[in-house]
C-alpha cells in the first residue's frame, strides 16, 4: 500500500514525518544486567530478575529470587537497576518481550535482560511497542546468535532501526495499543474463570455428583 507523501525508507515506506533511526541513537545509554548470578538468600529484601520472571508488561517480583543487600548494592552501583521510564527487552533465550519499565521495587537484573533509556525524543512505551512488531521482528530473527541459547548481543540491539513518528503522535499510538492489551487481558481473565466453570461442571456432571433432572 502506498502512503500518500510517504518516503521510502530502510525498513519499507513511512508517512511523511516520520524519521527512521537506529535504536541507540534514541537512547541515552543501552545495557544489560549483570553477569554472574548473586547467591540465592531466603531471607533477603531485594530481588533479582531474569528473562524467566518477565511477563507482558512486568517483572513478576514473587518469581525472583531474594539475594543479599550487599549484592543488590552492588549490582546498583555497577547500572544492573532499571530505572522507571527505562525499557526492559528479553535478550536471551526468550527473544523480544519488552515492556516501559514502571515498578518501585527494588530489584536488579541479570544479563538476559537489556535495559533501554530512551532520549526525551522516544517515548518508552512506544518503544516497547515497536521492539515488539513485525518490523523489529524480522530484524530479531536475523540478529540471533548462537547454537543452543539463542541471544541478541547488545551491539546488534543498539544497530536496530525502529520508526520514530513525531513525539505526539508516539503517545497516542502507545495509548491506542495500551487500551487493546487492557481489553485483552480482561478477555483473558474471562476465559479462565470460564474453563474453570467448565472443569468444575465436567468433574460433577461426568463423575455423577450432580444429577440432571428428567434424567432416564
């Protein structure tokens, strides 16, 4: 489909306005977590996070493992803390989930975990949005490296070209997509509470506990 006044770009035609650039010339800084893993400490009050505690649009804190406050200020000072505002992509194994980092608590990540911090010009939660669509995908797919664990390196992250809209129009499309996720995590809640209904129903009704009147 052509765009009227669109440009032809790296990445495919954009609408007039749009720029095309590279991710980490839109970011202040793009890093990862930390590279070797803290002791695991059943009584700490700080957690750390991998790409195994990440879900659609945070780091699931009762899955991370508790580590010591020593570690924790360690990793702080060494950047392994996401800020709020800042960009979380799974980089390691499970490629490509991201989300606006939005979370007070106070956690730390591993290295299976980039941690983006876009320029005022790129609005977090677009940016997750872009590092998940089709776009970004095929370039994810030719970045793989590796045999058995699949990754993206940082320096391959950072050469990613994304489509930079003006910063208004960035907010309303993070608004729109930001407004379906909410409609389809209450569809997905719905669901559940169904097929337990279900579950329930089969164990009662194929088991004999509950009888059907009019039954022959």
């Amino acid at each position: 489909m052509n765009l009227e006044g669109g440009e032809m770009t790296e990445i495919g035609e954009m609408p007039q306005g749009w720029k095309v650039v590279r991710l980490g010339d839109a970011s202040l800084n793009i890093t990862d977590g930390s590279h070797f893993s803290p002791k695991d400490d059943k009584n700490g009050d700080y957690r750390i996070g991998t790409v195994a505690n990440m879900t659609e649009n945070q780091i699931d804190i009762d899955s991370c493992k508790k580590i010591s406050k020593e570690d924790y200020e360690m990793l702080v000072k060494n950047g392994c803390k996401p800020k709020i505002g800042d960009v979380l992509f799974s980089k390691d194994g499970t490629v490509g989930l991201s989300f606006s980092f939005k979370q007070n608590d106070d956690i730390v990540l591993l290295s299976s975990i980039a941690i983006i911090s876009p320029k005022e010009s790129l609005y977090p939660d677009y940016c997750a949005y872009v590092l998940k669509s089709p776009l970004v995908f095929k370039q994810i797919e030719g970045s793989k490296r590796g045999t058995g664990l699949r990754r993206i390196i940082l320096h391959d992250l950072k050469r990613f070209q994304i489509p930079l809209p003006p910063l208004p129009e960035q907010r309303r499309i993070a608004e729109i997509l930001s407004a379906v996720d909410r409609k389809l995590e209450l569809e997905r809640r719905r669901k559940e509470k169904l097929e337990r209904v279900k579950k329930g129903l089969m164990n009662e009704l194929l088991t004999g506990r509950k009888r059907l009147k009019n039954n022959v």
